[in-house]
C-alpha cells in the first residue's frame, strides 16, 4: 500500500470491455502473512467441524494439523497468482449480456 503512496501510478486508457482489479498487488510477504493469518482462522473452523463429527479431538487435530500445512501452500500460490492479474479483458457478448442484465 505504501508503495502506491510514494509514486505515481500510470494512468492507462482502458477500453469498455476491461475490468480493473486492482492498481497494485501486494508483495510476496504480506501474501505469505495474509496466508498464515487466514489458515489460523481456517483451520480451528477444521478442527471443530472434525470434532463435532468424529467426537474425537485426537482426530480433529490431525486432520487440522495436515490441513494447515497443505493450504497453507495452496493459498499462498492463489494469492500470488492473484497478485499478476491487475485487469482482464471480456469478450464483448459477455459485457452485452451482463447489461442487459442489469438494465
């Protein structure tokens, strides 16, 4: 966020069919701590989901255990992805249709 702060972005034209994202991304790190932070709150939502199934607290935090490693990774990546698309471009009988949609 600081970065966009300190310079100026580049104004581009962009055509009717394009929808911007973002003007930024964030960097590598705070995906990394947006990754473990929401894997937190992900994976206790696992453990008592696999507690109140099983009634083994044993199992569910197994399950947890794995679970925060393997998504951990996955989100990560996601994140990173998600970080290199600024805008995309639709086919204009998407945009036709989503108007007369909204209209």
């Amino acid at each position: 966020m600081i970065d966009l702060l300190i310079r100026k972005p580049v104004e581009k034209s962009i055509k009717k069919e394009t929808i911007v994202i973002s003007k930024g991304a964030d960097k590598p790190l705070k995906s990394a701590l947006k990754a473990i932070s929401w894997r937190i709150v992900g994976t206790i939502d696992t453990m008592i989901i696999s507690f109140i199934i099983t009634g083994k607290i044993h199992l569910a935090v197994s399950i947890g255990g794995i679970e925060v490693l393997s998504k951990t990774v996955l989100y990560y990546f996601h994140e990173r992805l998600w970080a290199r698309i600024h805008s995309f471009k639709l086919k204009r009988w998407t945009v036709r249709i989503r108007q007369e949609v909204w209209n």
